[in-house]
C-alpha cells in the first residue's frame, strides 16, 4: 500500500472520530491558528483578539502561531497539510485571494484545498494623496490623471499587494494612467509620499490614520463599497466609480475535510464574538468592520475576490518580485 492512499485511510478513519469530539464538548487539546505575517501586522491583531474570545467560548486553548514569509504561502501550506481535526485554522485573507492568480505554480490550491470557517473583519484601504498635491478629490484626481497620462506615481506595499491592486483597479475602472513604485512595507511607501517621490497610495486605514489625522496627508477616499465608520466625512471610492471595491478582508479557514460539526461550532463562536459591543469596538480602533455570516458565506467570499483579482492581475500580467 502507497503512502499517500495509508495517509488517505488514515485521514478516513480519524474524521469520524474527530467530529465525535467537536460534538461531545471542550477539548484539552490546544486549537492553532497560524497567522501568515509577522507580530504587529493587521492579520496578528486581529489574530490576538479574536484569540482569548474563542478559548473563553470553546472552553479550549487557543495558541496564536506567527508564520511569515512568501506572502502568506507558507502559513497557507501549512494548514493545507494539517489534520483535518478542526484544531488548526488559518487566518487568511485578501492576500489568499490574490497569491491564487499572482503565483505561477503553488502547492496548493486554496479554493480547493481549505473549507470556509468564518469571516472576521473587513480593512478599507484609503486613497491619500500630500496635502500640496493639486487635486482635493477624487473627480479632480481623475481629471488631472487623464491630463497628465503616466507621469502620477502610485506606491504600495509591494508588488502584487492588495494595495497595488487596488490601484490598478481604480486605473481600469476610472481609465486613468500612472506608474506603480513598489516598496517594503506600508511605513515605507506613505514616507515615500510624504516626501513627494509618489504622489498616491491605497494603503490600509491604520497604518494611514495618524498622517491623515495630523494633517500631513489629505484622504480622498476609502476603498471599501461604504464608507467606514473612522472616516465618515471621507466618501467611498465607489460614489464616483460606479462598482469600484477594493477592501482588505480576515477570516477562518481549516484543511479540507474537517469535519461539518468543528466547522459549525466555530463559525457559532466566532459570530458571537464579533456580535460583542467590546470586541467590535476594538476592531474598529483598528479601523476595521465585522464580517458575521456562515461558513457559506465566506466561501462565496473567498471564490468573487478570486476571480475578481484573477481578472485584474492577468490583465496587467502582474508578477510577484
């Protein structure tokens, strides 16, 4: 007998016995969840707020485990290769939406090879510009755009980010031009605006936030289909391009296989903690919304965003660096 059909029996034989265990109760056993990007980052706090909220409602240990590197690929992997026993998450994202198209050969397929558990939260990012910049929104930055074609530099967190896509995007929707300047990493890309080497971002709201409230960058716009509740008086992207949603988004995710009975009772879990008045406030200081809904629902999530940033990234043949 092969080792991959052993390894297939043994996974057949464990899955019975596993959902018994979500259904009878509590588990000593710790539950993981592995965060694809280092400590400090958004997917770790929400990670390390979502963490005491489920050990407290599972009557189980929870252990928040950081495991950066390749854009979230090596997390990702590692949950795909993990028992299916409802005891290791992952906490993907946006990101796992893109890297599906963004990377030529993966060893895995994240559509097919996780089972939806539960959305979190959704990130806007925001459109900024310097405070000099000439145009004060964004029908003004359209005008000026298409006035001067490829001379407005967009910089982002890197190549193949959520951030540089959702300018590409905006480019394809708005049919305007400019350049992207990939850097390393938001704090990076907004010093590089400050100092006028680019003159646009689509970076997330928390890391934007103190320069936007300190008056040393001007928001045009959030990227989310609504505006967020930080920034009220900033309008969304989509009043004046029709359709136009470009957010960051955090949910659950388990092996494929994991028994219907985990998947349930963490899905319950989660919601009541996002339900919580305390935990969606400390979400929202990170300029974050709730994402409630079944595994269902994320599901269906994770498979619009994919192709949605499959079509943009074959479009602008986009590459990882």
């Amino acid at each position: 007998m092969n080792r991959r059909r052993w390894l297939g029996l043994l996974a057949a034989s464990a899955a019975p016995m596993a959902a018994t265990a979500w259904a009878q109760g509590p588990s000593t056993q710790p539950l993981r969840i592995i965060v694809g990007f280092a400590a400090g980052g958004n997917f770790d706090l929400v990670a390390r707020i979502l963490g005491p909220w489920l050990s407290e409602a599972l009557r189980q240990p929870v252990v928040i485990e950081n495991r950066p590197g390749a854009g979230g690929n090596i997390a990702t992997e590692a949950v795909v290769r993990a028992p299916a026993d409802g005891l290791t998450l992952l906490l993907g994202g946006a990101v796992n939406a893109v890297n599906a198209s963004l990377y030529d050969k993966l060893g895995y397929s994240f559509i097919d090879d996780i089972a939806p558990v539960a959305g979190v939260v959704r990130f806007p990012n925001v459109l900024t510009v310097g405070p000099a910049f000439p145009a004060a929104t964004v029908p003004e930055l359209i005008a000026y755009a298409k006035a001067h074609p490829g001379q407005l530099n967009q910089g982002s967190s890197g190549n193949g980010t959520t951030q540089h896509l959702a300018g590409e995007l905006f480019k394809a929707m708005a049919g305007v031009d400019f350049v992207h300047v990939p850097y390393r990493g938001a704090s990076q890309a907004i010093t590089e605006l400050l100092g006028g080497q680019v003159q646009l971002l689509f970076e997330p709201l928390p890391a934007s936030m103190p320069f936007i409230k300190a008056g040393k960058l001007r928001a045009l716009a959030v990227t989310t289909a609504v505006r967020s509740e930080t920034l009220p008086d900033v309008p969304a992207l989509g009043e004046f391009v029709p359709g136009y949603e470009a957010s960051g988004w955090i949910g659950l995710c388990a092996p494929k296989g994991t028994p219907a009975a985990a998947i349930d009772k963490l899905n319950r879990a989660t919601n009541a903690g996002l339900a919580d008045a305390a935990m969606k406030a400390r979400f929202a200081d990170l300029g974050a919304t709730t994402l409630p809904g079944s595994p269902a629902d994320f599901g269906r999530l994770i498979a619009t965003e994919t192709e949605k940033w499959g079509k943009v990234i074959r479009a602008g043949n986009i590459k990882p660096t």
